[in-house]
C-alpha cells in the first residue's frame, strides 16, 4: 500500500532525513517513533508532498506520487492530520467539514462526525478558534475520514488529550483498520501506540534504527523510552 | 456644524475609495502573500479607460463602470499568469519589488503621453446636482459613491465570508500549503482572485473620474494612505479592510477641518498607535510567515 524508500530530506544545508524507508500494507496501523527532532513530522510532510527539499520514492498502491503535489496525492487518498491541528481560525467547524473535496465513497458523513463527537454538532455554526484542544483534533481527523482518505498520516493526534479522548481515537483508528485504511501514525505514548498499532519505526536522528513489533516494543520498553527521550 | 456634516460625507466618500481599494489589496495579499504596490496605478488606469472610452467611443460613465474593471481584471489575470506566477514562494520582496516597477512604467508611461494635467470627466446627468440633506445640500453624485461602495463592499464581505468560493479563499489565505493537502486546489483561484482584485480598483477608478481629475498621478496619491488603511484594517483580512477604509476616510476629513496637514498625520498617528497596541490591525488574524 505504502512504499516508502531512500528518503532523504534537508531544510536549507542541513540533512533532517538520510534513506528512510516505510512500508505499510493495506489495513495496517503503523507508528514512526522518535525523539523530538528526530525527523517525524519532516517524513510525514515529504510522503504529503509539502515538503520539496527531498529524494527518494514515495508510492501509494501502483502510483508514484513522487510527481505528484499535494492537491493530486490528497485527491489520490492521502490524508493528513497536522501536529497543530492545522484547523483555520476563520472557517466555521461545519466549513471545515465540507471544504476537502471526498476522495473517495467514503463510511463517513457529516452526520456520522456529529454523531461521534456532539460537542463538534453542539458549535457547528461557531468559528473554529472557540474550539478547545480536544475539539481541535476530533474535527482535524473528522475531516480526513470525511474525505475517505486510504492511507491517514497522523502527527501526534493524542498529544495533550484527555484520556477519554484518546480512547475514542483509539477505536477510530481501529475501526478504520477494519475497513482496511492503513495509518501512519507518529506517536510518543507507547501504550497507545501498541493499542492501536501493528509495527513501530524508530527514527533516531533522521535514520530508521529499528524496525519493532508490538512484542518487542513491550520487552524492549525501558530501551525504546530512552531512544524517545522520555 | 453644517462644515462638520460636509466633512463627515466627504469623509465617507474619500473612506469609499480607501474601501474598494484596500479590499482588493486585501484579497491579494491573503491569497498570494504579494503586497500589490501597483494597485493605485490600475485605479489610475481604470479611470483613464472610462476617460478613453467617452473621449474616443462616446461610451458613457455606466458602460464605463462595467468595461474598465473587466477589462482591468483580464489583463490582471495575464499578469498574474505571465510574471507574478513566477515569484510565488520566493522572498515577499520580489514580489514587492516587481510591482514596484511595474508602477512606475504604468505611471511614467502614462505621464509621457499625458502631462500632469488632469483631464475633467463629468458625472453622468443623472448625478450631477446636489441633494438636500437637512440644512446642507450635498452633491448627488458623492452620496451616489457612498452608496455604491457600501453595497459593492457587502457583497465583496459576502461572497468572501458566506459561500463556497470564499471559504476555499479563507483557508487558502490563512494556511495555504494546509488548504492544498486537503485536496482544494487553491493554484486555480489565484488567477482569478487577482484579477478580480485589480478588478475593484479599476472600479474604484472609474467612480473616482467625475470627482477627481484623471491624471496619471492619481493612484499615487491615494496608494501610501490606503497601505495605511490595510494594516489598520487587518493584513488580509475583509471586514477590516471595509471599516478601516470608512473610518479612515471620516478621520481624516474630520481632521482636515482643523488643517488640510493634519489629514496624513491622523491616519498615520492611528496606524502607529494600533500597531502599538494590536499588532495584527483592527481584524487581523494572519501572521506572516
Ligand atoms: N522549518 C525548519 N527549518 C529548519 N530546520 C527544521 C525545520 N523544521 C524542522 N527542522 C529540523 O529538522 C529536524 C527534524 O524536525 P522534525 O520537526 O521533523 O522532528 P520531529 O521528530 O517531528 O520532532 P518533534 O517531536 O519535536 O515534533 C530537527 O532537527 C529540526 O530542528
Ligand atoms: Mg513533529
């Protein structure tokens, strides 16, 4: 499904990336995993086409998106969850819902979103600046599953969250897996991380240092802690 | 008191101009991060073309009102396509400059071929006159300008602010490399958006002829005040470009009365203070980046 390889990535000189290389198969939960710095974010941003100081491959499915810019990989099925949330201060929440053009048929509607989260029903005519932490990212990740998105690049979606929230992430991405969506999720908590994921990337300056499943991660736990820097 | 009144009508009539002006600056600048320097010479060219249009054609004041901000926003849409295209995610300053230039050859082309002299332009019959408002009669044709730049001004805040088109141009203003990851296809709009925003000052331009002479001057005259009345009203932002344009206009006729002098130095003394106080203008929620 995804096909990751050679990455190599700069911000001006300096070298943030150096041959990465990610596979995930269609309805799997895959996490990257890495100190702060480590390359998380700059290896989701070059797999959505936002960053152009890169080399290397990039395929989703038979399509090289390498050609590709972010509009055409959006529309191809990728769909990206920012770490900031990425939602706009001057749309309204509903606005947010039905700006992404669908991508695909997808199990999601408007209706459905409103269902999960009624606190997002509850302000749907309001600006999104009035929306707390929490309502920030249910709506960021509602509107990657509204345009029926393949492959979910996520960034970080707990970070900051109450616990109840990330339990309702949790079974999003699990049942976004079940209808065989594959995730790439970058992660710091490991307990969520081997709740919802199936294997686990551990970048360490820009480099994939291992390659761990769900077992390893829980055996190997104080060493993968201190490879995060926690 | 009745010099009081004339003032605050003029004031709102100068504020109509600042408005329409600063909308399209507005529009720009959200959509493509330019900061349009030439905006003030399409105002100038916009009034030359409704100028053109009776002198050479006999096209009056309303066809004129149509034509010239047509014919402004397609050749905009040529420009944006052929050079300003190329400058986009380079240094702002680029931008800056080429616009720059651009005003320049506008200007001094149009100075070699016309002198400084304003040619007059008449209101169209309809409007000439004056109307009596309580105790003072005002010309018709100003109120006319009022009139119109406030429901051109809404209907700009509308569709910005209340349909499809817009809420793809906010998103695109605030995040545009976001806006593209989600699939909405902002490269297509731009085109358009910049036309349309030379557009409103060919307008601006048009309504300007019958009240000032058209001169080649013209929009340099007016261009330094309405930047002021952008970071006021907000870089980028629609409601602030509209009221600032308003009140800046009022302020600085209010000011006149006291001496013609202090008309700049209230725009720029409230510019200075909001940028103090609010960094971001009256309505500004874009940061620069
Ligand atoms: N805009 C930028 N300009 C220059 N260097 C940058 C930029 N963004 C990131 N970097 C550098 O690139 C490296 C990787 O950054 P990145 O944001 O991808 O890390 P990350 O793993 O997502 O970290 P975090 O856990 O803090 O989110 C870091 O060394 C960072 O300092
Ligand atoms: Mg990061």
């Amino acid at each position: 499904m995804l096909e990751v390889s050679g990455l190599d990535a700069w911000y001006g000189e300096a070298q943030a990336l150096r041959d990465v290389s990610i596979r995930a198969a269609a309805g799997e939960v895959v996490t990257l995993m890495g100190r702060n710095g480590a390359g998380k974010t700059t290896a989701l941003r070059c797999v959505m086409g936002l960053h152009s100081s890169m080399r290397g491959s990039v395929r989703l499915g038979d399509a090289d998106l390498g050609a590709l810019g972010p509009v055409q990989r959006a529309r191809a099925g990728l769909g990206y969850v920012p770490d900031d949330r990425g939602i706009y201060a001057t749309l309204t929440v509903e606005e947010h819902l039905i700006l992404p053009p669908r991508a695909a048929d997808s199990a999601w509607d408007v209706e459905r979103v409103y269902a999960a989260f009624p606190a997002l029903r509850a302000r749907r005519g309001q600006y999104a600046s009035k929306l707390s932490g929490g309502e920030r990212q249910m709506l960021a990740i509602a509107r990657v599953l509204l345009m029926g998105s393949r492959l979910l690049l996520l960034d970080e979606p707990t970070e900051g969250l109450a616990p109840i929230l990330v339990q309702q992430i949790a079974a999003i991405l699990r049942d976004a897996k079940a209808e065989g969506r594959t995730v790439l999720l970058v992660e710091q908590n490991l307990r969520f991380a081997t709740a919802v994921a199936d294997r686990h990337y551990l970048l360490s300056q820009g480099t994939i240092v291992a390659t761990l499943g769900n077992d390893e991660v829980r055996a190997r736990e104080s060493e993968v802690l201190q490879h995060l820097g926690i | 008191m009745d010099y009081l009144a004339v003032q605050l009508f003029n004031g709102l009539a100068n504020g109509s101009f600042y408005a329409l002006l600063s909308l399209g600056l507005a529009v720009i600048f959200g959509m493509m991060r330019i900061v349009n320097f030439a905006h003030g010479a399409f105002y100038m060219l916009g009034a030359f073309i409704a100028y053109f249009l009776l002198q050479q054609a006999g096209v009056g004041f309303w066809p004129a009102l149509v034509i010239a901000p047509l014919v402004i926003a397609v050749a905009g849409m040529f420009l944006e396509r052929v050079f300003l295209r190329r400058l986009a995610g380079l240094d702002p300053l680029y931008g800056f400059l080429f616009t720059f230039g651009l005003t320049l050859v506008i200007q001094d082309g149009m100075r070699l071929r016309f002198g400084v002299q304003g040619q007059p332009y008449s209101a169209p019959a309809e409007l000439s006159g004056t109307v009596l408002l309580g105790a003072v009669s005002y010309p018709t044709y100003r109120l006319f300008v009022v009139a119109f730049c406030l429901v051109a001004s809404i209907a700009v805040w509308f569709v910005i602010e209340r349909t499809r088109l817009g809420m793809a141009v906010r998103a695109a203003t605030e995040r545009a490399d976001l806006t593209r990851a989600l699939g909405v296809d902002v490269d297509r709009w731009i085109t358009p958006m910049f036309g349309f925003g030379l557009g409103l000052a060919a307008l601006a331009g048009v309504l300007a002829a019958p009240m000032r002479n058209v001169s080649p001057l013209m929009g340099s005259e007016l261009i330094i005040l309405t930047f002021a009345v952008v970071v006021i009203g907000g870089m980028g932002s629609i409601a602030g470009a509209i009221v600032a344009g308003f009140l800046v206009g009022v302020l600085s006729s209010v000011g006149a009365i006291f001496d013609p002098a202090v008309e700049g130095i209230v725009v720029f003394a409230l510019m200075a203070v909001l940028l103090l106080v609010r960094p971001s203008g009256l309505f500004g929620s874009i940061e620069t980046r």
